[in-house]
C-alpha cells in the first residue's frame, strides 16, 4: 500500500504546487529523492549508479502504487472477478 500512497502523494504535491504555488509536498519528494542519491552514492560510490537507482526508485514506486490502485478498483470498486479483471494471470483450459 505504501507505493499507492507514494504515487497519490506525488500527483496531490504537483495539484497543491499548480493551485497553491507552495510546493512544500513536493519538497518531501525532493527530500527522499537525496536520501536515496546519496545512499546510494555511498555504498556503490559510483554516481552514475547512484542516479540510476534514483530513477529505479521512481519507476519501482510508481509502478507498484498504479498497479495495486488500478487491480484495488477493479477488484473492490467494480467487483470485478479476479480471472475476468486480469485474464492473463489465470490459465483457462
């Protein structure tokens, strides 16, 4: 659940920064985003790995959190089936 809230976190901060023109939410964003360089830069001391594994982050993050939100609404809001919500994942003979 944690990368659902970091995906819903992460487009409230872009509509609070358009319509408030504070960006503090997107400040906590910007925050982690130097946690994770320079952890990274630490332990691998290489900083093109580090910047990758920022990017990584990102893409793992924001996968997860799409892919709970949509299989969530699907499954709970919808009441879809899971073998009709996502046929690839079920073998039918």
């Amino acid at each position: 659940m944690f990368p659902s809230l970091f995906l819903i976190g992460f487009v409230l901060g872009f509509i609070e920064y358009l319509l408030l023109k504070k960006g503090l939410v997107l400040m906590l964003y910007g925050l982690y985003t130097w946690v994770v360089l320079f952890h990274a830069l630490w332990k691998t001391r290489n900083i093109s790995i580090a910047g990758m594994s920022v990017i990584a982050a990102y893409i793992q993050l924001f996968s997860y959190g799409y892919g709970f939100l949509k299989s969530w609404f699907l499954l709970n809001i919808l009441k879809m089936k899971p073998e009709d919500a996502f046929p690839h994942h079920f073998h039918r003979s």
